[in-house]
C-alpha cells in the first residue's frame, strides 16, 4: 500500500488519507514525502484547537 500511495502522489497534488487508520502510515514515510498527504485526524485536531483558541 505505501509504494501505491507515494506512486499516486507523484500524480496528483495531494493526497487525502480520510481514515483515521490510514494516518499511521505516514510514520513510515520520509519527512519531506510526508507534506503531500493530508489525514483527517490532524485536520480535525487543528480545527478543535482553533475552536478553543477563539473561544478562549
């Protein structure tokens, strides 16, 4: 699976891992091959962290 997705971020600009379960695959990839793949864990935390912020 991880040869697929690096082969597909090669075509396309981002790549979005929309399952939680699929985010750890990002540990296995090198620093920079990581900025093409976006996960919606991380999305979702930012978004809760910018809520608080406001609110704060």
């Amino acid at each position: 699976m991880l040869q697929s997705l690096l082969q597909l971020a090669e075509r396309v600009d981002v790549v979005v891992l929309a399952q939680a379960s699929m985010s750890r695959v990002l540990t296995r990839l090198e620093p920079n091959e990581r900025e093409r793949f976006l996960t919606s864990p991380r999305l979702a935390m930012v978004e809760v962290a910018q809520l608080f912020t406001r609110e704060a």
